[in-house]
C-alpha cells in the first residue's frame, strides 16, 4: 500500500483488522491509521474491529446541501412567479433527485426500499432465536430451504442483527432491475455453468472415449475441463484434439450409436468467489449461503453443495486463529408465495469450525475433500435441526392437519392461540417423530384419510376450524352470520377505491408471475409447480409499477378535477390503498365465515360426515405417535387446570366431556413429541 500498490478495500481491511488481532502487525495508532490514510482511505477502530471507508466527505456534503439550496430556490421562485406548484416540483425533480442520491448511499437506500417491502407483502415475519447470532466474529450464515428465490436472504437481512452479504447468481446480477438490487445489497457473485451453458454447433458421434463431430467447431467452443451435455447426460472433457474430435474423461455407457444434438457446459473457476468470502470473512463480516445452490418448491432439502465447506474451511486456513462461526437458519413460509402471507426466520445453535478439519483441508488432495464432506455433514446436520422435511407433499399435509389439531386443542384447553414460533416447532416435532413409524401399518391410510378429508374441505368450502367448532344452526348462528355478512360488505365497500386503483396491478404482477413459473418450471429439474419464482416477481414487478400508477393517477386527477384534488391524492391515496388492503383481508375472512354457516345450513349432513373423518384422523394419529419421546415433568399441574375447565360442546348445545379422546390425551402427546424433538436439537449441537 505504501509503495503504491493495487489492493482491494475489502483486502486492506480484512489484513489490518486480522494483524491488530493477532498480533502480527506491529503498528497501532496513529501509524496504522497513517498507512490505511496513504491508500486513500479512512479509519474508524470500533471494539477492536475496523472499518474502511472513502475519505471526501466534507466535498459529499458540500455538494449535498448545495443541490437542496438551488432545488428548493428553483421550487420557490417558480411559484412566486405564478407557476402552478406541481409545474415548478416537475422542473426541479432533477436536482432533489440528485440531493438524495448524493446524501443517501445507495445501498442504504435500495436495503429500506427492499425491506419495506417484505414488510407490506407478508402480514407476519417473526424470528427465534436472534440472539444466538455472535456479535462481533466473522459468521457464516447457511439458510435452508430455498423456497422464494429473491426474497429469501431478503427475509433473512431483515430479521437478522447483524449486516450480510448473500450470494447470488451472476446470472441475476446481469440482470437491470434485480442485478441492481442485489449488488446494492452487497451481493457476492457466484457464476453457475448451468446458467453459461449454450447449444454447440454441428453433431457429435461417440466412439468409446473419443467424441467425434460433424460440422463442429471445437477448437473455438470447446475447453479442457468442460462438459458436454447430450443423451441426457454430461461428460467432462480432457483434451480437444480439433474442431472434430475431442477425448472425454469416462466412456458414456448404454449409449444408442447415432448423431446427436449436444451442449456445451463451460468449466468455471471458483477462485474469486472463494476470495471474496475470504476477504469478507477475514474483515470480521457476515455471508449468507444458502448451500443448496437454487431455489425450489420441494418438500425436503436438496443435496447440499461442497461450496459451504471450502469458504468455511478455506477461510480457517487464511486465517489462522480467526473465529468464525457457522450459524444455521431455517425459514418457514405460510403460503409464502401469495400476498400477505407469514414467515418464521428461525436462528441455530452457531457453531466453530474443528481445528482437525482444517488441518485436513491443508493437506490438499483426498484428505482436503473428506474434510469438506465432514463439515458437509455437520452443516447438514445443523440444517436439519430449524428445517422441516417431508418426502412428499401428502405428509406435509398430514403434518399441517396435526398442527391444527393441536392448536384447536390448546385453544379449547388454555384459551390462548399458539404463536407461530411454537406452531413450526410442533410441526417439527411431527417431522422427527414421523422419521420413527413412516414404515409402520397404518400411516399410508392415515395419509389418504387427510387428503380425502382436505378434499372435502375444498369441496364444501369451509375450514378445518369450522367442523371443530360443531356450529348449530339456532337463532344465534343466524345473528352471526348476518353480522358476518354486514362486516363482509363494509369492508368489501371500503376495499373498492383500493382494489379498482390496484387492479392494472394485479392483472399485471399475476401474468408474469405465472409466465415466469412456467419458464422455471420448464428450465428445471428439480422444480415441483415452481412457486418459489411467484413472490419474487409479484415484488419486483409492483416495485415498478407502484409509482409509475401514482404518477398516473395523480397526473388524471389533476387533469379530471383539479390541482387541489391532485394534490391531496398524491400524499394521501397511498394510506387509502393500504386501508383498502386491511378492508379486504376483513372481508375475506368474514365471507369465509359466512359460507361456512350457509354450507351448513344447506347440507347439515356433510358436517357429520366431516367431523366423523376428523375423528377418524385424531385416533389414528393417536395410536401411531403413542409410544414416541418420554413424558414431561409438569403435566400433573396442566392436567389438574383441564380438570376444571369444562369440556367440548356437544351437539345439543350443552358442554360435556369428550369420552373418546380427552384434551390431555392429545397435548401430552404434543407435548412428548416436541420433547423428543429438543433432545434432537441438543444432540445435534453437542456432537457439533
């Protein structure tokens, strides 16, 4: 640096802050502060870490409050002299563009921007377990699973304490719009083979390890180290002997003889990713990961990438000493791919690298590659303690229909609704439990039992809290459904300025979100209905279209009405939206009510029907999960308070007990697999 060389600011920080650490660096003071001023930057140490930034920022702010000055003059002066207020903003909108452009950095801008729109387009994200994320040491964040491609690590920087930087596809980062958000949003750049692969020119033949082309042009598309994709393969190359011959690696086996079409898939080299997570992790900072490389709908985790371990591994062995910490992040949606859904962000036990594993990875060779497969294994292990999985989607159903029941239950039981933290460790407390008896008698039943029972859910209209509630059809179910529909109708009322203003957007975020789907879901394998493309374009698109409407329809208004509307329009129709989007929710809710009563009322036998198959699913859960985890002290106070508490509502209207299957019977169950489900989690952070 003193001699004028080329480094990276990322570089001179991560060196500095690792050498006044250490020891190594024998400067403090004012000298180490008088080497970082020479390279042309400034230093702030703050709890023995330090920062780098650009110095000039007395000419930013110069600039800054010289550009306000002469917007607001220009803005004044056109009015005093009789311009029209929304003609003189129009005119001066350049240079307070530029004022905010030049006081706000762009990532501090873009980052609010982003988050608040995770805020409006889920109801509810909370998070468990912040505190266990390290304050001050370099952590790795590895999130799981990736279920709504962009807004995922959005959802994560949201709720996490600490600042990180994701990693994300090149590919993305190409793009105009989203490649702007996301390197705004410090992302690391990570170049996929799968998104540089290309058709070749001509067709190849095979003969053994010799591929053979006609009308090929290897020598200018095809490189040692890369792939060719045909016949539902890929097989790595070794040597391009000429543009019609080429020597692979392994002979394909039970290839028909023929011509065939083929791709090429390019070797990428990773080093200056991995130096990047380096520097990064060197400067004491955050990254996120998400290690299962794209995102997807699955109902399990894909097989994680080796990519986790090298930057963990790698950075270890950069520097010694440094303490890193691995930190693994669960993410549940609730129907996360529609507007207004839920989330939980659930923080794991952070975890330090073992020395032995690094001293492995400096071996180089085999020894390094089973020390990235045991870390692999670790994080994998880590992962599976904040994530759900189910191998298809008729236990995860089974799963949400235990969860209801127990929330039913609780409800009935303590008069207090589960909060959506301990709803998603009951659901994976079901998950573990599941993995003991998924081979015993009866659960195949179980689960086309609650397929059948969600079908006639679907069928009739109603909701699983409908049939639990045994709704009687007398003077008071009437009275509330005539409530239930004056509410609906208000609110439904209130909602139509929002919903007819927010129409062209709807229409538009709904198109391309399907479009979108389709083309992931084409252009993956591992992709199930590609709903995790949904969300992130419903954001990117209404991020777009929101002002561009609001300067459209303020620009009528004006046109229409007058200036004075106009300009009451332009502050305040944004919270006459948002009002309309809470009328709506409202409305909904109630119409839902409303028709579970009239689908009662017009077939009072479906509900029998219904609540027999619910009965059915409760002793069937019962008798499968009896003899999972081991009971949990307290019980005897619980059961003493249910006692006293009266009982179920039978059908005539009075309130008794349920012989069948008593509340305690069903929460002490819960309660044993939730137990079963913590000593899980413990083990797993002990043996890390």
């Amino acid at each position: 640096i003193l001699h004028g060389g080329s480094v990276g600011r990322a570089s001179v920080a991560s060196r500095l802050r690792y050498g006044l650490r250490s020891g190594q660096l024998g400067l403090e003071g004012s000298v180490a502060a008088t080497m970082v001023a020479r390279a042309g930057l400034k230093t702030a140490i703050l709890g023995g870490g330090m920062r780098v930034a650009p110095i000039g920022g007395g000419t930013t702010f110069m600039q800054s409050i010289g550009c306000l000055w002469v917007a607001v003059g220009i803005t004044v002066t056109l009015q005093a002299y009789g311009a029209p207020p929304f003609v003189a903003v129009f005119i001066s909108w350049p240079l307070y563009a530029m004022w905010v452009y030049i006081s706000i950095p762009a990532s501090v801008m873009v980052t609010n921007v982003m988050f608040m729109c995770v805020d409006l387009f889920f109801k509810d994200v909370t998070t468990r377990n912040t505190y266990k994320v390290p304050t001050k040491s370099p952590v790795l964040f590895v999130c799981a699973p990736h279920s709504n491609q962009l807004l995922d690590p959005l959802v994560v920087m949201r709720t996490c304490p600490r600042q990180a930087g994701f990693l994300c596809a090149a590919k993305t980062m190409r793009a105009r719009v989203v490649g702007y958000i996301a390197a705004a949003l410090d992302s690391i750049p990570v170049e996929r083979a799968q998104d540089l692969k290309r058709r070749g020119t001509g067709k190849v033949t095979i003969d053994g390890l010799t591929v053979r082309g006609e009308g090929t042009a290897f020598l200018r598309e095809l490189h040692a180290k890369d792939k060719l994709d045909f016949g539902g393969h890929e097989y790595s190359v070794v040597e391009v002997v000429g543009d019609g011959e080429a020597r692979m690696k392994v002979a394909p086996i039970g290839l028909a003889p023929g011509l065939y079409n083929y791709s090429v898939v390019p070797h990428v080299d990773s080093a200056s990713l991995y130096e990047s997570v380096f520097e990064r992790l060197g400067a004491s900072e955050c990254v996120g990961i998400f290690p299962e490389g794209g995102s997807h709908d699955r109902t399990e985790l894909l097989p994680l990438k080796m990519g986790v371990s090298i930057m963990a591994l790698g950075a270890s062995a950069r520097y010694p000493g440094l303490p890193i910490r691995i930190v693994p992040v669960g993410l549940h949606y609730f129907k996360g791919h529609r507007f207004r859904g839920s989330v939980l962000v659930d923080y794991g036990e952070p975890f330090a690298i073992p020395p032995e594993l690094v001293a492995e990875y400096e071996q180089g060779g085999a020894t390094m590659q089973g020390a990235c497969e045991k870390l692999l294994h670790v994080v994998e292990q880590a992962l599976t303690s904040v994530t759900i999985s189910a191998p298809d989607y008729a236990t995860l159903e089974l799963f949400w229909m235990m969860r209801r029941l127990h929330m039913q239950k609780t409800v009935e039981v303590t008069g207090e609704r589960p909060t959506l933290v301990e709803q998603v460790e009951l659901t994976k407390a079901f998950s573990d439990g599941w993995a003991k008896i998924s081979k015993e008698p009866g659960t195949a039943e179980l689960q086309q039992l609650v397929a059948s029972y969600n079908q006639q859910l679907r069928l009739y209209g109603i909701r699983d809290y409908h049939v639990e509630a045994n709704t009687r059809i007398d003077n008071s179910t009437l009275l509330r459904a005539l409530f239930l529909s004056a509410r609906m109708l208000f609110n439904g009322v209130a909602a139509i300025p929002g919903c007819v203003l927010g129409f062209p957007l709807l229409v538009v975020t709904r198109y391309v979100s399907e479009n979108e789907r389709a083309k992931a879901l084409k252009g993956s394998t591992v992709k199930v209905t590609g709903r995790d493309v949904v969300a992130t374009y419903k954001v990117l698109i209404s991020l777009i279209m929101t002002p561009v409407l609001h300067i459209v329809y303020t620009s009528l208004v004006w046109r229409l009405i007058s200036q004075r509307a106009a300009v009451a329009y332009m502050f305040f129709s944004p919270f006459v939206c948002w009002g309309a989007v809470r009328c709506a929710e409202s409305s909904k809710l109630a119409y839902r009510e409303a028709w579970a009563i009239v689908s009662i009322l017009l077939q009072p036998s479906s509900l029998q029907h219904l609540q027999q198959m619910r009965q059915g699913i409760k002793a069937g859960v019962l008798s499968l999960f009896n003899d999972i985890g081991a009971p949990v002290p307290g019980n005897d106070a619980r059961r003493r308070k249910q006692a006293a508490m009266p009982g179920a509502r039978s059908s005539s209207g009075e309130l008794t007990p349920e012989p069948s299957e008593p509340p305690e019977q069903w929460l002490e169950l819960c309660e044993k697999l939730r137990a079963d489900a913590l000593r899980r989690r413990r083990s797993v952070s002990i043996s890390v």
